[in-house]
C-alpha cells in the first residue's frame, strides 16, 4: 500500500518559493557520511525546476556538480531560466547557504517530448523478482535505510577487510523506497544517485567517498511514468577506472515492464 501521509521523501526534497530564490532545508532522513545524500540533494533541485512558474515539458537531463560539503540546515536555490525556444529550456541552479560561496552548481534541460519513431536497441537486464531476494542489511548512513535494496547480482561484501585483489565493480539490483511511493522523475532523480560507491564493491570496504558531478539523463516522461505505474526500478550500475582518488560510475534504471528510464554517469571522489 502507497502511504497516504506526506512520504519522507517528498519532505526531504520540499522546497518554498521566494521573492527571488527557492529555499530548502536538509533532511536528517537521508544523510550521507559527512552531508546530505546527493540524490536528495539533485531530486530538491529537479523539484524547483519542476515547481517553477516558467517550467515547460518534460526533465531531460540534470547534470549536479558537488562543489563543497552541504551543512545541515537551510540553504538558498538561485534558479535562473538561461535560454528556451518551443521545444526546451535550458536552466542554471546555484545552491548556497547563508549567502555564502556556490556549495552546489547545476544545469538542467527540459524538453517538450512529441510522439515519434521508437526504437530501444538497449536490452532489459533482467532480474530475480524482487519479492524472491532478500532486502540489503540497513546501515549506519540514514539516507541508504530509506531504500529497499535486492541485489540479483554484485552485492557489496563489506566488513572483513579490503580484498586482497579487486572484484568487479558491476552489480545488478532492485532499488524501492522503503515506504512504498509511486515512481516520478524525483524519485527517479535520486534513485540515479542510490547505488553504492563502485570503490565499495571493488575493494569489499568503505572508504571516504564522494560524488563530485553526476548526470541524469531522463528516457520518458511525466504521462509514460504513470503508465509505468511501478514503486521500484531494476538498475545496474559499473565502473570503467579507478586512478588517483576518483573513479566513475554508468548506470541503468529500468521499470520492470522492461523499458528503459533512464542512464547516468557519474566521477567520484575516493581515499583508499
């Protein structure tokens, strides 16, 4: 059952409109190791895309670049329209805190998606149901305790020490929020930033990590989501390098109907 009260999510991604900026506040739901989880952070900027008065279409693609931690507490959206024709808009956001330096930067284009040829040469992973595997331990970081994660494959071996040799970065899993909520372009956005480090997988531990920039890029839009009708993505994620302190991640999310949502990249930030 879809809970009926405000979903922790949608109150950690709330956002408040100003006289010339959008305001937010960090959520201690979903807390990362040393600030909030970047996905709640890129899904709070998507949502005063979304929210916003001149907004027209569809989220194609969100790039967020990570530029310096993000106190708990308030902080300040400057969202600025940069240029739009009949089919896209091209948006600039700057999170700051206290009128302090830019903390985070990002882009984002919007599109009027029209019927057109189609055609998905990408192929559906596929999976064990997600009813049949189990779901992954909680951890000590609160944001990963909001999702339900069932790894089919590559599921992280943490806590008995890095491995003597690496193993493979890939991984293939169901990711749902652990209160069932019915899957947007929101979720979708912070679900693009849910899997582990790659660096986790590969060395069997954590170690100080973070994402310094992430791109989303979005395969449907707002009325083939409802068609969707799904609480849950089956995504995989893999890694191509890891060399000195950063590493990049790729990654696929798809409903279980076997249509493709959506991709993203990322480069990363790790100390090992």
């Amino acid at each position: 059952m879809l809970t009926k009260a405000p979903h922790l999510f949608d109150e950690a991604t709330a956002v408040t409109a100003g006289d010339s900026r959008w305001q937010g506040r960090t959520s201690p739901d979903y807390w990362a190791f040393v600030g909030p989880f970047g996905g709640c952070t890129a899904a709070t900027i998507l949502r005063a895309l979304m929210q916003h008065p001149q907004r027209a279409g569809d989220p194609l693609a969100l790039t967020v670049n990570y530029c310096a931690p993000v106190a708990e507490g308030v902080f300040d959206l400057d969202v600025r329209l940069v240029r739009a024709n009949r089919s896209s808009q091209h948006w600039s956001i700057e999170m700051t805190q206290g009128g302090g330096e830019v903390a985070t930067l990002a882009t984002a284009v919007f599109a009027e998606r029209r019927p057109s040829w189609s055609h998905q040469p990408a192929e559906f992973p596929g999976a064990v149901p997600f009813e049949e595997l189990r779901p992954y331990p909680k951890l000590a970081m609160t944001w990963a305790n909001q999702y339900d994660f069932r790894f089919a494959e590559g599921e992280p071996k943490l806590g008995g020490g890095a491995a003597k040799l690496p193993s493979s970065p890939y991984s293939k899993l169901w990711i749902a929020d652990r209160v069932p909520r019915k899957l947007d372009a929101l979720s979708l956005m912070s679900m693009s930033d849910a899997f582990f480090g790659r660096v986790f997988h590969a060395r069997h531990e954590l170690v100080p990590f973070g994402t310094v920039s992430l791109t989303t890029y979005f395969h449907v839009d707002g009325a083939d989501m409802d068609a969707e009708d799904t609480t849950r993505v089956l995504a995989t994620a893999d890694a191509k390098t890891f060399h000195k302190s950063y590493g990049d991640q790729h990654g696929e999310l798809w409903s279980p109907s076997g249509r493709l949502l959506a991709t993203t990249t990322q480069i990363a930030y790790f100390k090992a």
